[in-house]
C-alpha cells in the first residue's frame, strides 16, 4: 500500500484512492461492481484490495461473506 512520503505524491498515495471508493457508491454493490466503478483510479487489483481492506478496518464497510455484498456504514 503507497502511503504519501517525499518520495509519494498524495495524490498518487492509496490512501488518497480510497476516496473513490466511496464516491458515487450505491447503497449495496458487490465487488466487482465498486472495482469496475474505481478500475480508472487504481494502478492495479491489488491496490483496489489494500483501499477496501483499510475501508473496511475502518468501519467505513460491511461486508457481507454469504453473499459478496457490501455495505457502506
């Protein structure tokens, strides 16, 4: 996960990505749907995963494991 440094712009950071994620966001979508939403926005899959994963962490998602759906809190 970038992280912004002298050497990380801000806008180039994870972190910064994230907000993306909860930008135009419907109510409940699954995955595939928020990544293909945001895919312009991240490098590559796994920076999108490492964005949901701190999201989540945070309390800023609910994922449901049964059905894929997620949440926003």
């Amino acid at each position: 996960m970038l992280v912004p440094s002298k050497f990380t712009r801000l806008e180039e950071s994870t972190i910064f990505k994230m907000k993306c994620v909860l930008t135009n966001k419907n109510e409940i979508e699954n995955v595939l749907d928020v990544y293909i939403r945001t895919k312009d926005v991240f490098c590559d899959a796994s920076e999108f995963l490492h964005a949901l994963d701190v999201l989540y962490v945070l309390g800023f998602l609910i994922i449901n494991y049964d059905s894929g759906l997620i949440e926003y809190a």
